[in-house]
C-alpha cells in the first residue's frame, strides 16, 4: 500500500507496479531496471517485459507516486522505504 501525497487515499498496488514503485529508489535508470528484471528470468526473458514495466513506470506517474529525475537522488521522505510507525 502506498499514501497518495496528493489525495487523501491509499493506493493498493498489484505486484508489477509494487515492484516499480519499491526499485525507484532514485539510482537506477528505467533501462538499468529492465535489464535488472529481466535477468531474473535468466533467458527466459517474456517478449513484453519491457513495455509493461514503461506502461507501470507511466502509470505510476500519473498517480505522482514517482518522478523521473536527470540526476540520481533519494526519493521524497513520503516515498523512502521502509517505514514504521513509532508511538
């Protein structure tokens, strides 16, 4: 589950989009990503890997729970994982 920052919801992500959202950490390109999943098919590589992961990485920027950056950076505070609750 994901806190909208935009929107008083939370988003529940199916798992290819959770994967996204959990691996933009800020220091992989779209590309390193595509390459990194598809190596853990170990050449067993599905023929539309990497148009489903761009159709998710876009999918995901229209809810404005990721953003594409020039420069390697950490993600916003609301979006560092993992977080926890303290009392």
């Amino acid at each position: 589950m994901v806190v909208d920052p935009h929107n008083p919801r939370v988003l529940t992500l199916d798992p290819w989009p959770q994967y996204i959202f959990i691996a933009a950490n800020g220091q992989m390109t779209i590309t390193e990503y595509v390459r990194y999943m598809a190596d853990k098919y170990r050449g067993h590589i599905p023929k539309l890997l990497d148009k489903t992961i761009v159709d998710e990485v876009l999918t995901l920027l229209s809810y404005g729970i990721i953003e594409l950056v020039e420069k390697k950076q950490r993600p916003k505070y609301e979006f560092e994982l993992p977080k926890c609750d303290r009392p």
